[in-house]
C-alpha cells in the first residue's frame, strides 16, 4: 500500500508509519465512523516522548561522565533496537552526541537526530548535493527560535522542538490528517486544545517526568479512569514495519509476502530510473538495495534512506512524469477506486 500512501502525503516519507495509520483509517471508514479522537499531542505536551529521557541522560553524561553505565542506560531506552545494543559506549557517547560542548547547543535534545538524518545526504546526486551545499539546516532552525529559549530549562527546550518540528508537517499531515482523510475520516485532537496546550506548558517538570517516568500528571489522572494494566504499564514506541518489508530476503518467504520484491520497488530504484530522475546517486542507491536484498542492512539509518529514496521515486512519479495522465493514480497502486479519485 506505499503507493497510495505517497499519493496521499503527497510528500517524501523517512517513516512507514503512516500505512498503518492508512489502514487504520480504512478500518474505521469501513464501519460507518467518520469522525475519531486521537491522542496527537500528548507526548509533546505532557513529557511521554524518549528523546526527552534521551536528553536527560545525555546531560548528565555529559556534566558527570562514567560513559560505560551511561551507556547503559541510553541502550534501556531502545530496547527495539538491536543495532544499538551491540555499540560501544564509546561510540555511543559519539552518536548521541553526549560531549560538553554539544551540551551548550540550544537544541542539544535533537543533535543526534538530525546529525543522522543529516547523513543521508551522501544518497544525493551530485547535482543535488550541489544545490544545498553551505546550507546549515540547524542554524536557519537556532535563528527561528524564541528570543528568550536559552533560559528555558531543557525539557521544555525540547518539547519546543518536537512541537514546532515534527508534530505539524509530519505527525499532524503526513501520518494523521492526509491519511485518515484518504477515506474521508475527521480526526479531533483533545490534547491540542489550546487551553490544554496552555496548562500541560505551563506545569513544572516534576509533573511531565519525575526520574525516566513519563507522562506522570496523566498517569495519576488515568488511575481513576483506566486499569492499573494500562496506566503502569511501560510506554511502547509505535513502530511499523522497517523498509526490509519491501524485499524478499535471503532465505524463505516472509509470512505475508509472496516472495518476490514489489514491481515498483524494483522500477523506481533502478539505476536507469535514478538516473533518470536526477536526485540520487545511482551507485549509492543500488549499494544500499543490494544490502536489503541480501538481509545485510542494519541500523535506523539504512531504513530512513531506503524509505526516503523510495518515497521521493513515488512522489516523482506520481507528481511529476506522470500527473495528469490516465496513468498517476492506478500505476503501482492496484487501486482503480484510488484512480477514480
């Protein structure tokens, strides 16, 4: 269902999160509801998000060292991951980006991120990288910043972060509002309400994270209204399938998957395609192809870029060699009601 999904964000995805929000959407559709409460906001507002766990470990690692337990700690937070699990805590103390001087940066919370996502720039074309090349994404981030930001405490340095960055252009359109209406379902969001944007902002820390606990206003307010099976419970990630999903790798069949690769996956990530499109490195592309084949990719990184290559070959060809043709909704979709829209 990719296809459809790019048609409908209508913009690069670096996530597959948002095919089941899709499906989900088409779930609800199906059995006559048009109208849902989602919980968007919550976590940027009240304390839930990791990074801002992340971020507190990293500063203390960074003001008080003993890298090896740090370490440790950071790999409790993403237990999902197994890439990370295996690093050193050297090369940990690297990527998370956990030295003195990053502690000074007024968006300490999100180097790693975006030093990461930055990376996938040695995907580009040479004519791309040419095109932003000196352009500080971070800088033109700091000069859009608050007047006042450096004196805010550091949670709320990164919840400003989270809410301004990600919560409108990807969680709130990308991975909520484009695919709930791809089957005509209105979201509501109670947790975006202004006046409980205003209180849940305007609360100490010690009641959005007391230790590594999360949420801990909301979690005394579910007591009354949830199980203890629920409100004590440890938050989970919403994770989709990782971009692998897209092949058949070495070995048997996945559950699921008819044992061949997509025939879109297999166009759009041609070398002749990338060439012809103009955005990639063909060579680059097809390494990083080869390594998903081969059930050879590992880490965060290799998802993003392969997700990110992929989405941008949709958006490419649905928006631009074929929009407008009898062809841009149908073609890789298998959907003649996607067409017919």
């Amino acid at each position: 269902m990719f296809p459809q999904v790019v048609w409908h964000a209508e913009a690069p995805l670096l996530r597959t999160a948002p095919a089941p929000l899709y499906l989900l959407a088409q779930f609800v559709r199906e059995r006559g509801h048009k109208v849902v409460l989602t919980g968007e906001g919550a976590d940027e507002v009240f304390g839930g998000y990791n990074i801002f766990k992340e971020a507190k470990l990293r500063r203390m690692w960074s003001e008080r060292g003993r890298t090896s337990r740090r370490a440790a700690l950071v790999k409790r937070l993403y237990p999902h991951l197994p890439h990370l699990q295996r690093q050193s805590a050297a090369l940990l103390q690297s990527f998370f980006h956990a030295a003195p001087d990053d502690l000074a940066h007024p968006c300490f919370s999100h180097l790693p991120r975006w030093s990461l996502t930055s990376r996938l720039k040695m995907f580009f074309s040479d004519d791309l990288r040419a095109s932003v090349e000196g352009r500080d994404a971070v800088a033109e981030v700091v000069a859009r910043l608050p007047a006042d930001f450096t004196s805010w405490d550091q949670l709320a340095r990164a919840q400003h972060l989270e809410i301004t960055q990600l919560l409108p252009g990807y969680l709130l359109s990308s991975q909520g509002d484009r695919m709930a209406m791809a089957h005509g379902v209105e979201t509501r969001f109670p947790y975006l309400d202004p006046d409980v944007v205003a209180f849940g902002t305007s609360l100490p820390d010690r009641l959005l994270m007391r230790g590594m606990r999360e949420k801990v206003l909301l979690r005394r307010v579910g007591r009354t209204l949830t199980p203890p099976s629920v409100w004590k419970r440890t938050k989970q990630p919403y994770r989709a399938p990782g971009a692998d999903a897209f092949f058949n790798t070495v070995g048997p069949a996945k559950a699921g998957h008819d044992g061949d690769d997509a025939d879109y996956v297999n166009d759009l990530l041609s070398p002749s395609q990338i060439r012809r499109d103009g955005l990639f490195n063909p060579d680059a592309v097809s390494h990083l192809v080869r390594k998903f084949r081969e059930g050879k990719a590992i880490g965060v990184k290799d998802d993003m870029a392969l997700v990110g290559i992929l989405s941008t070959q949709l958006v490419i060809h649905h928006f631009i060699n074929h929009f407008g043709t009898d062809t841009h909704g149908a073609l890789y979709t298998g959907s003649e009601a996607l067409h017919r829209r």
